[in-house]
C-alpha cells in the first residue's frame, strides 16, 4: 500500500517540475532577478609540501588483520 503512496508522490513532483519549467520557458525569464557579477583579480599560490610524520597509518609489527593471525 505504501508503494501507492510513494508512486502518486513521485509522479506529482514530476508534474510539478515538469509545469514550473514550462513556465518558466514561457515567461523567458521575467521573473529572474538582475544579477550584479563581481570578478575577482587572479591569485597564484606557491607552497611547498611537507613530507608526512613517519608514524601515519603505520601498524605495530605484532598487530594482525583482523580474523587472520599471521
């Protein structure tokens, strides 16, 4: 029964979607608002990468996978 529900839902955001761009397209854009772009200056960033600490993602000698000793 739920299934029913979810298929009317479905298919009334569909036809909702479907009638908003058609109106939209039919209006050819009066209701948009005017839009003030900025643009901004280029910006060119230099680093350098530090190497990563030795001790990251290291597992200790005596530790195993899990369910499988070595």
């Amino acid at each position: 029964m739920i299934d029913r529900f979810l298929l009317a839902t479905l298919t009334l955001c569909v036809f909702l979607a479907g009638a908003l761009t058609i109106t939209s397209a039919v209006l050819g854009g009066a209701l948009r608002a005017p839009v003030r772009v900025v643009q901004l200056e280029h910006v060119v960033v230099t680093g350098k990468r530090l190497a990563p600490p030795a001790n990251v993602a290291a597992a200790a000698p005596a530790e195993t996978m899990i369910g499988r000793p070595q």
